[in-house]
C-alpha cells in the first residue's frame, strides 16, 4: 500500500476488498444493491449491510426446507421472490439467539441481540427487499409488513467532574492498577493521558482518533483536523489542557521510529504501529474502571458523552454540541440530551416568581370572583 495513502483511504479500501469478499458468498442480487447504493454510502455501512444479508441467507438455508441444500450465490431473484412474511417473521425471533462460527478458529458463539441489534439487522433486510422491489425484481415488498421492534431509549452514561479527575489521575499515576497493568503503564502514561484528555477536551470518535497523523496538528490554532463519518473533514479545536498534553505526548513520539508505514500517525502501539481501535477501548476501559467502578462500560464512546454532556450544561446550545459532534442531524443530538433539556426546563420553571397576592386585594375580591370598585 502506497505510503501516502492516507489512514482513511486505506481502511476505505480494505473494507472495500473484505465487501467483495463476503459478496462472493451471497447471491448476484446483492451485488447489484450495493452498486446501487456505492455513491450514497461508506464502504463501512455496505459492509455492514453485507454481514446482515449474509447472516439473513445462511438462515434461510440452515433454517427454512424452501432453501435446504442451496448455496446462498445460487439463489435466484425468483426464489427471494417467493419468501413469504411468515419466513421473515421466523428470522426475526431467530435474531434474538442464534450460534455463529468464529472466523479465526471457527468455534461456535452464541449470539445473543438486543432490540437495537435487531432492527438494524432487519433494516438491511427492508433496504434490500426495496431495492429490489423498485427495480421489478419482485412483484411485492413484503418486508414492509414485518415491524421493526421499539427500541428503548438509555440514559446517557457519563463521568461527573469527579470521575474525570480520577481518570486522568490513574492514567498519569498508575494508583488502583495491578502491578503488571503499572509496568505497561509507566511506558505508555505519558500517551494514554493525551488520548483520554483529547477524548474529554474534543468528544472526538474513537475512529476518528486512531485515524489522526502528525501533521494534521496545528498548535498555532489549537485544532487538527478529522476524517468524520462518510469521509468529511473538518477541524476540531481543543482547549490548553488538550493541548499541554499533546505537546508531551509529541516530545516522546518524535524519539520512536515507527514501522514503515506507519510513520506519520500520531498515536503508536508498543509495536510501534498505529495504535488500533480496540487498543484504545482497552486502556479507557482499564482506567475506568478505577476511577468510576459502579460504571461497568465506560468506553471512548462515553468518554464522548461526558464531553457533550459537559458541553451542553455549559452553553445550552444543541445546535453547536451536534456541531462539535459531527451529528448529521440535530434531532440524533436532542434525542441523547433530551433529559437533560427536560431538567434545564424544569430549572426554568423553577426561577419564574410571582408575586403573592396580598389580604387586602383578596378581600376586595367578592364571592363570584369580580374586584369590588
């Protein structure tokens, strides 16, 4: 792979290849819906779309006696024609628990989805059977006729000013981590302090961190600039704080030679690579769980949330934390912090005065009401 291709490009262009991977086992249909959506979604929300209606037609074969014996690429359009709201129904209650095989040694999981897992799986189902549907592939889109189920909105789970203090206390210090989590830690505090200050001090996606190169700094503006979800760039900006921690974090990276490659990313794994998304998640999740024990899934994601909370409590202002964000859309926003607008509301009611009114403008009131004069 080109050297001066860029992070993003380059994950774009391996889960490209992984897509025509996985549409070597799906039928001829799905080749064509995926060209059909090619300039209106990321190689990622295609790939995603990949592993659901390959998860869907390996159902239908293990599943239903209509496809028992078949090999998914050899289902035609007629035959996916034929699937009836009964057999998608089945799917659906399959979805709940179902055994999948491991890719690396191909032991059998269970796998168990929740509502939002569930939805989207049978979402890719709708955006497929509409596709084809629009296009006169099929005669009816029955896929409409299954409801998707409710999904129940959770509360934000984020850090109080406390937690953060700690979180960046233990990650500088090493305190409440066992002894072999401390001699990792003494070589790598100095990293993993800037990217949790980075994660509190911008609400930057964990994608997105991994994905950031040396010169996308400019501390002349305190900003660098971010690949957002679908390929748009934009400039974050940070805070002093975000920025001290930074500039230690460069005074140590600039002494390691990383792996060819490799050279340019900010942030490097002890193999001296990039570091990789679950390596990230990992050390967040190591350190959370001394500073905030009761919260069991701190990750970069909630990191998030305690930034955009934050920011929400100090402006009031939705628009801009969509802006900060990077929501495409503002209601996604409001949606999230919806509770605490909803308390903000309530503060306001509570700060409204009016006066009382006093004995002798009660008295000059008669019995129906009406001010004697």
């Amino acid at each position: 792979m080109a050297r001066n291709t860029s992070y993003h490009q380059q994950t774009e262009m391996k889960r490209t290849q992984r897509l025509r991977e996985i549409c070597r086992e799906l039928p001829e249909s799905c080749m064509d819906f995926f060209y059909s959506i090619s300039q209106t979604t990321s190689a990622m929300t295609r790939l995603a779309y990949a592993y659901d209606l390959r998860l869907f037609f390996q159902y239908l074969i293990a599943e239903q006696p209509d496809f028992a014996d078949t090999e998914p690429q050899s289902i035609t359009v007629e035959q996916i024609g034929k699937i009836t709201s009964r057999q998608l129904r089945d799917y659906q209650e399959y979805l709940t628990q179902y055994i999948r095989k491991t890719s690396d040694n191909g032991n059998e999981v269970i796998v168990n989805n929740h509502e939002l897992g569930i939805m989207r799986k049978l979402c890719s189902i709708r955006s497929f059977f509409d596709f084809l549907f629009r296009n006169e592939k099929i005669s009816a889109n029955i896929a409409t006729l299954i409801p998707l189920p409710k999904v129940h909105e959770k509360p934000i789970l984020y850090l109080e000013r406390n937690e953060v203090e700690k979180l960046l206390e233990t990650a500088e210090s090493g305190t409440g981590l066992s002894k072999g989590q401390q001699r990792f830690q003494k070589v790598t505090k100095v990293r993993d302090t800037a990217i949790i200050t980075l994660f509190l001090g911008t609400g930057i996606r964990v994608s997105e961190l991994v994905g950031i190169d040396i010169d996308d700094l400019d501390f002349t503006i305190n900003g660098f600039i971010v690949t957002r979800k679908g390929g748009n760039q934009t400039i974050l900006y940070f805070p002093e704080s975000v920025a001290d921690a930074l500039k230690a974090y460069l005074n140590e990276r600039m002494q390691i030679e990383a792996v060819e490659g490799h050279e340019n990313a900010l942030f490097l794994s002890l193999q001296r690579r990039r570091i990789t998304q679950r390596a990230v998640e990992n050390l967040v999740k190591k350190y959370a769980s001394v500073a905030a024990p009761l919260k069991k899934k701190i990750s970069p994601h909630k990191l998030r949330s305690t930034f955009g909370t934050s920011l929400y409590q100090e402006t009031g202002d939705i628009y801009l934390v969509a802006d900060v964000l990077g929501h495409a859309d503002v209601n996604t926003t409001r949606k999230h912090y919806a509770a605490m607008t909803d308390m903000r509301k309530r503060e306001a009611a509570k700060r409204v005065f009016l006066p009382k009114a006093t004995q002798e403008a009660a008295e000059d009131k008669d019995e129906n009401g009406e001010t004697n004069e």
